[in-house]
C-alpha cells in the first residue's frame, strides 16, 4: 500500500460522487432485483446489466445536481463567529 499511486486532492470532487453513485446504484438495484425476480439463474448478469444502466444514470445525477443540494442546504446552516 505504500507503493500506490495517489490521486490529488482536488479530484475529490468527481471521486467522491463516482464511488458513491456505484454504491448506491449498486445497492438498489440489487435490492430491487431480489425483490422483483428473486435469486434464479442468470441473477448475476441481470443485476449487473441493471446496475450498469442504473450507474449510467446516477453518477451525472450526482454531479449535477449535488452543488443546487449543497447550496440549498447552505441556507439553513449556521455561519460561524
């Protein structure tokens, strides 16, 4: 682990929202296909076909809309003294 390449702070930006929008993408739909089609063969391939289309869509959702989240959140937050 020392060994290994680092990326810059500054792609925390897309980073963050890439990692999360797999997990979360990830997550649904394969809660969604347990409990639409149930475990069955070919689950595999189907889930990941579904996550892969669901990823597709969520990681651009994230960037887009994760600065208007932020700024309307900004309106309810304390500022500091």
């Amino acid at each position: 682990m020392k060994n290994l390449a680092k990326f810059h702070p500054k792609h925390m930006v897309w980073l963050m929202p890439l990692f999360l929008s797999g997990i979360m993408s990830g997550a649904i739909s394969c809660f969604n296909m347990i409990i639409n089609k149930g475990f069955g063969d070919g689950f595999f391939a189907l889930w990941l076909h579904a996550w892969s289309l669901s990823w597709l869509m969520a990681f651009p959702l994230i960037l887009m809309v994760l600065p208007l989240v932020r700024r309307f959140l900004m309106l309810f937050m304390a500022k500091p003294n």
